[in-house]
C-alpha cells in the first residue's frame, strides 16, 4: 500500500512539474510570437502611412511624405503630440530591426507593374510576383504566408503591396523555443530527480511503521497459534473426561473464533509481505466455483435461504486456482451470513473477452452508504458493536481485495434498499 502510495504521489509531483514547465514554455514563447507579430504589424502601418517608404529617423534626412502647401495641421494638445511622436519613434525602431522589406505596386488581377526594396539582392521578380498574386487571391487587407506578413492598400488607383520579411525574426523565435524546451527539459529532470528523492526520503519512516506492523502481526499470530492449540487441547480432554457444559462450549467456541481470526492475520500477512506467491496457470475457472459453490448449497438450504448458479461452463482462466476458490468461498460466507430470512444468494460467472466477471449477491439489509468505502478495510465490520451473533473478524473482504489486487483485478460492492448487496469482481 505504501509503496502504491509512493509512486501515486512521485506521479503527481512528476506531472505537476512537466504542466508547469510546459505553461512556461508555452507562455514565453506566445509572448515572443506576439511580441513579432505586433512589431510586424507596427512597421506595416508605418511603411503604409508613408506610401511604402521608410521614414528617417527625428533628425534625420531621408524620405518622409509631403506635406500638401496651403495646409495647416490639426490642432494637437501636448500628450497626443507626445504620444504620436513615441509611436512614431517606436515604428521607426522596429522598422530598423526589420530591414528585409519590400513595396510592390500591382493591379486589379496581381500582376505586379513596379516593386522597390532596400535589399534588392534577396528578391526576385518571380519570386515577388508569386507573393502580389497571392496576396491578391486572398482577398484580405492583411496576412502572413510564411515567414512574410503584408497589407494591402490603395494609391493612386492602384494597389500597394508591402511585404516584411521577417525570417530573421521567425528563426530567432524558433531558437528561443528550442532553447526554452531544453532549458525546462533539463530543469524537469532535476527537479523529478530531487522530488523522488525527497518523497521517497519522507515516505520511507512511514513504510518502516507499516513493515514493522505487518512483521509484528506476524510474530504476534505465531505466538498465538501455540498456546491457542494447548487450550483447545485441555477444552478436548476437560469435555471428555468431565462431560460437555456450558463454559467448556464457551471456551471451544472462543478458540475456534480466535483461531480462525489468527489464520486469516496469518493469510494477510503472508500476502502483505509478498511470502505467498501466486502460481499462475491456466485452469477451468468454471468447475473451481462450482466446486466451492456446491458445497454452499446444503448449507444454505438449512437456513431456508436459497442458492442459485449461473455459472458457464468451459470458462478458463489464468490465475492462482486456490487463490481464486478462497475468494470464492470469502465472498459466498459474506453472502450468507447477510442475507434476510429466506433470502436468495446468486454466484454469476460471465466472460468478455479477457476479463472474467464474477458477481455474488444477496438479498437482504443494504449495506449504509457511509460504511460502502471502508468495508473491504481490515477489522471493519458495518456493525460497530461487533455483534457476536454474526460470526467474523472483518478480516474476510481484506483478504479478498488482496486477491484481487494479486491479480491485477478490481472488487467493488454495490448495495441498496430493496436491492440487496452485490460484489462484482473483474479478473
């Protein structure tokens, strides 16, 4: 249990690790695409206010549109003149930044009638001519094909093309994601290597309790078994020589109660510390629970309850035979002791596939919502007052799980008014 609870916890700590470096990454790297995209659209609206020319620097000579003569400009406060001029600034910042840039003029059809670029040596005729009728074909203002965003716009009757390359930008932001991945790759790797160490440094003082209370379980039932066989033994001889009484029968039944409490803490044990090892082998699944069930039969019938069996033949499974009867008989037991007057008691064997499906129910009391989660924990009986009228120890579903558990299976318990209590067990 401990070590399932061990590495259910090293998994979560492992997923929660890879979530959180892989929300970085991702985070990092959108805001670096953004940030290209936006600087993109930036140099695109300031080639477009220029008519495709890149405006010079404050101070600067070079290029700038001309101002129409006999026009005065608008009125203007001090912080949207600030602000203008601080956008300006920035778009001739990253028009600098992204110096591959081309302005084509092309007709109604994409047929490109002039281009102009700075850098004359990285493009071709053809090559911009597929891009204008491309462009054109979209049917949209603005976009990106590949690594080349562009806009659209109008002049003189005539339709600009502006085109910025951004390769550069996109291979550095290729690089940074590699570069983050193998940062939060290598990052993950420490950090799972100190997490399971660190766990598995917290959880070994709780794995050492839990070895030292099964090995205690173990000596303690040893211990018993040898003076629980000497009281029998004089209860034997007491009955033979003095005759049957009632204290004699007090303290028989006594012992074998205890004995059989002793047997089961033994069973757990063994199978808690891994001593019982389970023969697997295909055998006749079929004829196993018939062979446990049959037996039920007469017993039940003197109760007045009644048995009945769906059980397939040819069935096969490979498993632990004994363990799989043991099982069997556990859940029939369980079955009989809480079942009404003249209830009815079924055992159903159905096969689907690989999985083999065994169900055992009864009818009679349901089992308290609150008490369905914990029925299959050691010494947990649903009455709290351990009524002795009710034979058990509440070790007898815990052996059972660890059947199932043994074989990679699963039991679950469904129980309800009117319906009775059913136990599926999934192989």
């Amino acid at each position: 249990m401990i070590r399932r609870l061990r590495r259910r916890v090293i998994l979560v700590a492992l997923a929660g690790l890879l979530l959180a470096s892989a929300g970085l990454v991702a985070a990092i790297n959108w805001m670096n695409w953004n940030s290209l995209e936006q600087q993109a659209g930036q140099v695109l609206d300031m080639l477009a206010e220029n008519n495709g020319q890149r405006p010079a620097a404050d101070g600067a000579e070079g290029q700038r549109p001309v101002k129409p003569e006999g026009t005065q400009p608008p009125d203007r406060g001090p912080g949207e003149m600030k602000n203008k001029k601080n956008r300006g600034s920035k778009a001739v910042m990253n028009a600098a930044s992204m110096t591959n840039y081309y302005t084509a003029t092309v007709d109604e059809a994409g047929q490109v009638l002039s281009w102009h670029s700075d850098r004359t040596d990285l493009y071709t005729d053809q090559e911009i001519a597929d891009m204008a009728l491309w462009a054109v074909q979209a049917g949209k203002d603005r976009g990106r094909n590949d690594s080349r965003f562009y806009c659209l716009t109008e002049k003189n009757g005539e339709k600009l093309l502006i085109v910025v390359d951004s390769r550069l930008e996109i291979q550095n932001a290729e690089s940074v994601l590699r570069l983050t991945v193998l940062v939060a790759v290598i990052e993950d790797a420490l950090l799972s290597i100190g997490a399971v160490w660190l766990i598995r440094k917290l959880v070994k003082p709780v794995d050492e309790a839990m070895e030292k209370q099964k090995q205690f379980v173990w000596d303690a039932s040893h211990e018993l078994k040898t003076p629980l066989a000497v009281i029998s033994a004089n209860a034997d001889v007491l009955a033979a020589e003095a005759g049957e009484s009632k204290p004699l029968q007090y303290i028989q039944s006594e012992v074998r109660r205890t004995d059989s409490l002793i047997q089961n803490l033994l069973t757990l044990a063994r199978m808690e510390k891994g001593t019982v090892e389970a023969v697997y082998a295909k055998f006749d699944l079929s004829r196993a629970l018939l062979e446990v069930a049959l037996p039920f039969e007469s017993a039940v019938f003197e109760e007045g309850k009644t048995l009945e069996m769906d059980i397939p033949e040819g069935v096969e499974y490979t498993g632990d035979g004994e363990m799989i009867k043991q099982l069997a008989v556990i859940l029939l037991s369980n079955a009989q002791k809480y079942s009404d007057e003249k209830g009815k008691i079924r055992i159903a064997l159905e096969a689907k596939g690989d999985k083999r499906i065994l169900r055992v129910h009864n009818t009679g009391p349901a089992i308290p919502p609150e008490a369905q989660p914990r029925i299959f924990d050691r010494f947990y009986r649903v009455d709290s007052s351990h009524n002795r009228e009710v034979e058990g120890n509440g070790l007898g579903l815990a052996i059972a799980q660890s059947i199932v558990t043994a074989h990679r299976g699963k039991i679950t318990v469904h129980s309800a008014e009117g319906e009775g209590t059913e136990f599926t067990v999934i192989l």
